[in-house]
C-alpha cells in the first residue's frame, strides 16, 4: 500500500488528536458517571422491592456466580440477593465504554495485587490495577460482555484439593450447557441451546470496513 508523503503526515498529525479526544472523554466520564448514579439515587430512594419477614437463602454478592445462584433458587425458595453495589450503570450496557470504566469508584472495586515477585516489573512497585466489577452483574459490567468459561484445569485442580469429583470440568459442562443459548465460533455440541444466557460472535467487519475505507483514502 502506497501511504505517500502526504498520506503518512496524516497519520503521524491524526494518531495524536485521536489520543487526546479518548484521554479527554474517560477524564470526563467519570464526573458524568457519579452525577448520574447520585440522580438515579435520589430518584429511587422510595423504590424498595417487596420484603420478607425471613427467607430461605440468603446470597451474598450479585456478581456473574451470585446472580445465578440466587436465580436458580428463586425459583422453589425464599431468597435474599445482597449486593453493595447496587443497580449497574447505563453506562455498562455500552461495551465500547468497558474499559473506560475502570478505576470509576461507582463499578469497580479498584483492587491492586500484592507486589509480585515474577511479574509486573515495569509496574510502581510490581503492584498490578485488578479491576472488579461493583454493582448487580459484577465484572461481566465492565467487561465488554466477553463471554469466558472457567479454566478446565481449575476445576479439575478444586476436584482433586476437595476429594470431590463432582467439581470436574467434564461433570460441570452440563451446567454451562444449560445456561447458554449458544451462536458463537466453535463446536455447538460442546454449548447449549435455549438458556438464559445468550451467547453470539461479535461482528466487526462493518468496523473492519470503515478502517479499510480510510486506508484507501
């Protein structure tokens, strides 16, 4: 491809101001985010769902796990869902905005690892930013809605350190399996059909377009 000298003053002139507009916007997001929380506060403070004497189950945490759970026993039982986040954001329902919601106190926890040993030297004190999702839905809110199973090998490694087999992956897939609703790239025999959870491949060729199209031009 022929970039010219024209076409590469272009790029090394409109890199930078790309830059600085993404560095101004996640600057600006966060005041945005918690003016928008304080209203949504304020405007529910009088909403309160319907209360039990006792329940039958209590879940505590709302994260990807605890939602899941509480769901599943709702359906027979009682149960109490305890999160110290509260409702999500309108903001997490946009995936472009995923990452710039990390290190906003309203979604994300803003943990940092211990100073490591054999990672993260070119980190202040080899201490690692570990975001953690804060609110109903956990980190799947400022994940950009990737879908991620767990680790075979973790669950294999919690069968073998508790005696019990039932934690193995091959005896866990059943239950991915009825969570999903799965349309993405891999074998559907390995994923269910019809869950809850809906499952698609993210389509990036439109994007892909436009950035071909600039190429060109």
């Amino acid at each position: 491809m022929d970039l010219g000298t024209t076409g590469f003053n272009q790029q090394v002139t409109e890199i930078p101001a790309l830059v600085q507009l993404l560095f101004i916007s996640t600057q600006l997001l966060g005041p945005l985010l918690q003016s928008w929380n304080m209203a949504e506060s304020f405007f529910n403070r009088g909403r309160r769902e319907k209360e039990l004497d006792a329940y039958d189950f209590i879940v505590v945490g709302a994260g990807s796990g605890g939602v899941v759970v509480a769901n599943r026993l709702s359906d027979k039982y009682n149960v109490l869902l305890i999160e110290a986040g509260g409702t999500p954001n309108r903001l997490t329902e946009m995936p472009i905005l995923a990452f710039s919601l990390h290190g906003l106190d309203a979604v994300d926890w803003k943990w940092r690892t211990v100073p490591q040993k054999s990672a993260c030297f070119g980190l202040k004190d080899k201490v690692a930013f570990w975001p953690g999702g804060k609110g109903l839905g956990g980190s799947n809110n400022i994940n950009a809605m990737l879908y991620l199973r767990g680790i075979v090998q973790e669950f294999d490694n919690i069968a073998n350190r508790t005696d019990n087999e039932e934690w193995k992956m091959e005896n866990m897939l059943q239950f991915y399996k009825e969570l999903e609703d799965y349309h993405g790239y891999y074998d559907s025999e390995d994923h269910g059909k019809g869950g809850l959870l809906s499952i698609e491949k993210s389509d990036l060729r439109r994007l892909t377009h436009h950035y071909l199209e600039q190429e060109e031009n």
